[in-house]
C-alpha cells in the first residue's frame, strides 16, 4: 500500500470507530470508492490497536482505577463502585464476543451484508433512533454509572447489532442506554470504555488469525497504520465528546441521513 492509502483507511477507522457513523461501512465504502483491495489482517490489526491505545489513553483514570479496583477484590467482600463498573463492561462484552465469533465461521453472512442496501437502511434507520433516544434522555451528569448487570447485557445485546455495517458500535451502545435510562454523559462514556474490550477482542482474533496465515503485509505498513490511527483517535473523541456537549447529536443524524440517501439513489440510479 502507498502512504495515502495507509493514511486514509487509519483516519477513516479513528473517525468511524468513534463517531456513531459505523466504522465496518465506511472501511467497506473507503475501499469501494477507491477500488481497492483488501489490505491484509496485519494492517487491521494495526489498526484496531491504534484506535484501542487512543481510548485507553483517553480514559486512563477510569481504566486504573478499574484495574485497583479488581486488585483490592476480596473473596466475599462487598464490591466498590470501580469493581462494579468493571463487572458491567465485562457482561456487556459477552453478548458481542459470542456473536462475533459465530459470525466469524459464517462469512458468507458477514459478506452478505456488506451492501449499499444494507448500509442505506441502518444508516437512516439507527441514525434516527439515536437522535430520538438522545432528545429524550437527561443531560445529567450525576450518578453516571448508575446501572445494574441486566441493564449491561441489554446493551452488550444491543452492541451484536454493530456486527451489521452501517449500524455503528458506540452508536447503538448510546441509544440502548439512553432508553434504558441513562443520562446523555452516562450513555456515552459506557460506550467508549466498553470499546476497549471488544476492541481488545477483535485485535486478538486478528492476530491469531495472522500467526495461522500467510499474511504479506509490510510490517512498515502495519505501524504506520497503528500510529496513525491512535493520533487520530485521540483528536476524535474530545472532538466528538465536546460536540455532544455543545450541539448534540443532529450533525450525525444529518450526516446519516445523506450519507443513506445517496446510497438509496447510486442504489436506484444503477450507480
């Protein structure tokens, strides 16, 4: 791959994996537009572990307060606020992880959806969904984490629909907290740090399946990708955190909404 190549996917993966627009549609999308091939599970990896070293970094406090928190647990002991939080993204990842893998022996599935159709209809359809979720919930900030192991797997079942393109992780996250109730804050920190799990996974499913293949990819290219998208990431989520913040969610909504119609029309045109 030529650098520009390499940079366009990483910056398209940091944008996707973190706005609600969906990362897996517009990798497929990228690769369309410019008639290019598949880049190899080397370079994917790199890319998952940039975008994964971004919000990891971001949310470092949470993540080792976590971790002192799973160091301080005691057989039997009451359990703290930062062990439960872990114990939710735990759960939440299950759902996920389970339908992941059996989408992985299944590719015709997963090739399947990979469709202008497909990405038209979960572009509009989730893009309003969560415009809608997000009017409605509370702006509060208090008592963020407020949630209880069935509300986690609620979402960590939402999170399986992510596995169609177009439909967007941390999107989909958001909209099924905000309908089980959590504050706009709430909804969209849980997202990003049940990113790193599930990141975390796929990274290692790619990696096993790079051990086990006969992947030729550069390994130049491979960190390039890498850092490339975590410096990307890391300008993404304050960016996308404070847009929440000032304006809301109605720039994505708008985006999906004519990113799906002109799908719809290439669709109807024969384009």
């Amino acid at each position: 791959m030529d650098l520009s190549q390499i940079l366009i996917l990483a910056v398209v993966q940091a944008l996707t994996e973190f706005l609600p627009i969906s990362s897996s549609a517009h990798l497929y999308l990228a690769a369309e537009l410019w008639g290019w091939q598949y880049q190899g599970v080397l370079f994917d990896l790199g890319l998952h572990l940039g975008t994964l070293f971004a919000v990891v970094l971001w949310y470092r406090r949470e993540w080792l307060a976590m971790a002192g928190g799973a160091l301080r647990w005691r057989p039997g002991a009451a359990i703290d606020e930062q062990q439960r939080l872990l114990l939710h993204l735990i759960l939440a990842t299950v759902p996920g992880a389970l339908v992941a893998l059996a989408l992985s022996q299944a590719e015709g599935v997963s090739l399947a959806l990979r469709s202008y159709g497909v990405i038209a209809t979960t572009q509009i359809g989730f893009g309003l969904l969560l415009w809608w979720a997000w009017q409605r919930a509370s702006s509060n900030a208090s008592d963020e984490f407020a949630l209880d192991w069935r509300t986690a797997l609620i979402i960590g079942g939402a999170q399986c629909l992510a596995l169609v393109p177009g439909t967007s992780r941390s999107g989909v996250c958001m909209t099924a907290a905000l309908l089980l109730g959590m504050a706009r804050p709430a909804a969209a920190r849980f997202a990003f740090l049940l990113a790193v799990p599930i990141i975390s996974l796929g990274a290692a499913h790619a990696a096993m399946e790079f051990a086990g293949g006969n992947d030729s990819t550069p390994f130049g290219d491979f960190l390039i990708g890498m850092v490339a998208s975590a410096a990307a990431g890391l300008l993404v989520i304050p960016m996308f955190l404070g847009t929440l913040q000032r304006i809301g969610m109605t720039p994505f909504l708008v985006y999906r909404l004519g990113l799906g119609g002109v799908l719809l029309w290439m669709i109807w045109s024969g384009g």
